[in-house]
C-alpha cells in the first residue's frame, strides 16, 4: 500500500516530467558520470535523436569532437560547485547533432539534488536563427558604414577642390576687397569641411560634439586671417553639448561669420581687445550661442535700406533654418546672441 508520503512523491515526480516535457526549450537530465537519464521531445527534434537513443547515453555525443576531450572536466567541476548558471558566459556554445552538424546553443544549468548525488537539469536553446540574424544585420552595418565612407569622402574631395579652386581664384584677382570676399567663401567651405570630418571621426553619425568643432573652427579662423594673439585675445567659454546635424552645420556656419566679421572688423588700427564665443546649455532643452568683442563695435544700420553686410544676412537666413532667435547688441561691447532648441539632444557629460 502507498503511504501519503510516497504519493506526495510520486506526484511531484510526474509534475516534474510534465514541467520539462511542456518546456519551449530543449530539457535534458545528466547524472554524476556524464549519462543521460531523461530527455523532452524538444531535445529529441533539435538534435535528431529518438528518446530511445538518448536515455543511458553519455551527454559527450551531443559535444563537438573538438570539445569533447574537455567536456568532462568541466562537467566535473560544475558538480563540485553545483550552482544554477549560464554555461560558457561569454563564449560561443556549439553542439552536434545525429547528422553530424554543429550548431549554436545557450545552455542553462540547474544542480538537482537526488539520493543518488548530484545530477545536472540543461535547458538548449538553438540559437541558429538568432546569430543568423546577427550575421545579417552585421553584414547590413557593414555596408551602411562602407557606403557611409565612400560618401564622406566624396564630399570631402568635393569640398578640397572648391576650396582649391577658391585658392586658385584668389591668386588671379586683383583689389583687396575681391580678395576677401573670395577669402570668405574659402573659409565657409573649410567650415563645412570641419563639421563632416568631425561627424565621420565619431561613434554617433546623427550627432555631433560642439565643443571640438567651434574649437577647431575658431582657432582655424583665427590663423586664417592672421590675427595677432597677443593683440587679440581668444576666449572660448563651452559647455559639453552633443547637438544633431541639423543643429550643427548652420551653427558652424553662423561662428563663422560671426568670428570672420569681428576679426575682420572689430580691431582696426591694431587695436587690443577680446573676442569671447560661448555656448551654453540652459533650461527647458535649449541653449544659446553667443559671439563677443569688445572692439569699436557695428556701424549704425541704414534704417533708409534696411541693409546688412552679405555675412549678417547669412547669419539671419541660418538662424531661421535652426529656429534661433537672435539678439543684437551692436556696441559696448559688441554681442550676438541666438536662442535655439537642441531637438531632444543631450548635453555630454
């Protein structure tokens, strides 16, 4: 006659075998030594063989051979140390089925504890689809950067033969004022240039670190029109924004000719002074830009015209593509300052 106890038993045994025989993953039960003593119909689909086969085997036939050899070692160990784990964190698992196929595994391991010691509960997942898959959009990421490349560096020699070209034009005109507008439009394209060479170099192709390229800009601008540093001192106050392309490209541009029109203009007659760019982060996602000097200031606005110098009217038409609103101090000390949103960026660190 079966006591209650026994019962107790015999049914927890029978949900046990229904627990693993209804799991959505491959199920299989290895004894001390290595055997198998139950297997689902999970395991008998991924790995082709018939229950009949599986019971009484040693688990080492569902191994690569070239694994084998240090499967029971590792089996070995895990029974010394029976806790519940990933196998192989960190490594690609492969095993073997009945055709002789390997394919990529993730194993989970459970420590049982019988009458008879420790026995070891497996959980297989096929992973074949999954790393298909990976493979695929690898290969996706690889072509996307590739053609990514071929892009940037077609822009990039696009925009060294303008800027050659532009060189070239300079050396054949004559008058000073011609010369400068061509300068300017030289140092437009460099600002161009900058920013894409900047956005290629990062890990972010939508995005952009301000702080290096209105660094570089500036310090470029500075030496293309040979400002003297000691006369004019360069003060760069910037707070580590990341800003999209979208932000990035009309702002650099804006800093162009804001800094190009106060180191043309600001200090006539070698007169002293201090040309301050900020960028600074403030509340509710937005930030500002502001351009400096303390020079003799923008010479009053033809109220009869309405006319601006062409470098102004350029800011005006960027500042409406980022949506910026600009403030306009024309002296004591001279200051350009734009309001604009950050389109859901964040501020680096």
């Amino acid at each position: 006659m079966i006591s209650e106890d026994q019962s107790v038993l015999l049914d927890s045994d029978k949900l046990m075998h229904f627990a693993i025989e209804a799991a959505p993953n491959g199920m299989v039960i290895v004894d001390d030594i290595g055997n198998i003593v139950l297997a689902n119909s999970m395991i008998e689909t991924m790995f082709g063989y018939s229950r009949d086969e599986l019971i009484g085997a040693n688990i080492d036939m569902l191994v690569p051979e070239r694994f084998r050899a240090h499967h029971p070692e590792v089996r070995h160990a895990y029974i010394g140390q029976p806790v519940s784990r990933v196998m192989g964190q960190g490594r690609d698992l492969y095993a073997l089925n009945k055709q002789g196929n390997e394919f990529p595994v993730e194993i989970g391991l459970n420590p049982l504890h019988a009458a008879t010691g420790v026995m070891i509960l497996a959980s297989v997942v096929d992973i074949t689809e999954r790393k298909q898959q990976e493979k695929s959009l690898k290969s996706a990421l690889l072509a996307k950067e590739t053609l990514l490349s071929e892009i940037h560096h077609r822009v990039k020699n696009n925009l060294q033969i303008i800027d050659s070209l532009i060189g070239m034009q300079m050396d054949q005109v004559v008058g000073e004022q011609a010369r400068t507008a061509l300068r300017d439009s030289q140092n437009r394209v460099k600002t161009i240039s900058l920013i894409h060479q900047i956005l290629y170099q990062s890990q972010d192709f939508a995005q952009i670190d301000a702080t290096e390229f209105i660094t570089s800009l500036t310090h470029n601008l500075v030496q293309s029109y040979g400002a003297d540093r000691n006369r004019i001192e360069l003060l760069l106050d910037l707070d580590p924004l990341i800003l999209s392309m979208n932000r990035s490209l009309p702002l650099g541009l804006i800093v162009n000719e804001l800094v190009s029109n106060a180191l043309k203009h600001a200090f006539p007659d070698n007169r002293c002074g201090t040309l301050t760019v900020a960028l600074k982060l403030v509340e509710n996602g937005k930030a500002t830009l502001s351009i400096t000097d303390n020079g003799i200031g923008l010479p009053p606005k033809d109220e009869s015209t309405g006319s601006e110098t062409l470098g102004l009217l350029l800011m005006e038409a960027l500042a409406s593509q980022i949506e910026a609103q600009v403030t306009v101090n024309r002296g004591n000390p001279t200051r350009f300052e734009l309001s604009f949103g950050l389109e859901h960026t964040s501020a680096g660190a």
